[in-house]
C-alpha cells in the first residue's frame, strides 16, 4: 500500500496555502467585519480558501497571492498608489470566488 507521490505534493501546497494565503485573508476579513478575536472562524474561512485554491490553476493563485501581498502593504504605501484596503478584499473575494460561478452557469 503505497501511497503516490502526487498525493504527497497535493497535501503540501495545501498547506502552504492555508499557511500564507487562507490565513491572512481571513484575518484581514474578519477584522474587517469586526470579528477579530475568532480563531475557529478565522480557521475555517483560511481553510475553505485553500480547499478552493488547490482546484484551480496556478495563474489564480499567483493572482491571489499577489492581491494578499498588497492587502500587507503598510497604509501609506496603499495610500500612495491609490489602493483601498476593502477593494483589494473584494479583488481577492472575487478571484476565489468567480471561477466557480462561471463554471455553475456555464453547465
């Protein structure tokens, strides 16, 4: 009973992106929201991020993860290129979340 090696690597770039991405966007939203001190949701929004990260492409992530690197950007430097911080939320929402609405409507 051996187990295959892309079995392997799929449980490691989930957990990757849990780590960096689902967690920081979660915690941005929920502090957004005023939710701030709820692990156990701030973990299950970090989670479902990953879980619908890992079906989709790697263009989608990098975009994603790009969006996150501007989500932690210190205010002044979002202030200097015009950026908000509840665009960029809605920016990174709407990536995840997009993907699959097309492919809902396109059956």
């Amino acid at each position: 009973m051996e187990r295959a090696p892309n079995q392997f690597k799929h449980f490691v770039y989930g957990v990757m992106i849990f780590i960096t991405l689902g967690i920081s966007f979660a915690n941005e939203t929920l502090s957004r929201i005023g939710i701030e001190g709820n692990r156990v949701a701030m973990f299950a929004i970090a989670l479902l991020l990953a879980a619908i990260l890992l079906s989709r492409d790697l263009l989608l992530v990098g975009i994603v993860f790009l969006g996150i690197l501007a989500l932690n950007l210190p205010e002044t430097t979002l202030l200097q290129y015009h950026l908000d911080r509840d665009l960029l939320l809605a920016m990174i929402g709407a990536a995840v979340i997009m993907p699959s609405i097309y492919q809902m409507a396109a059956k």
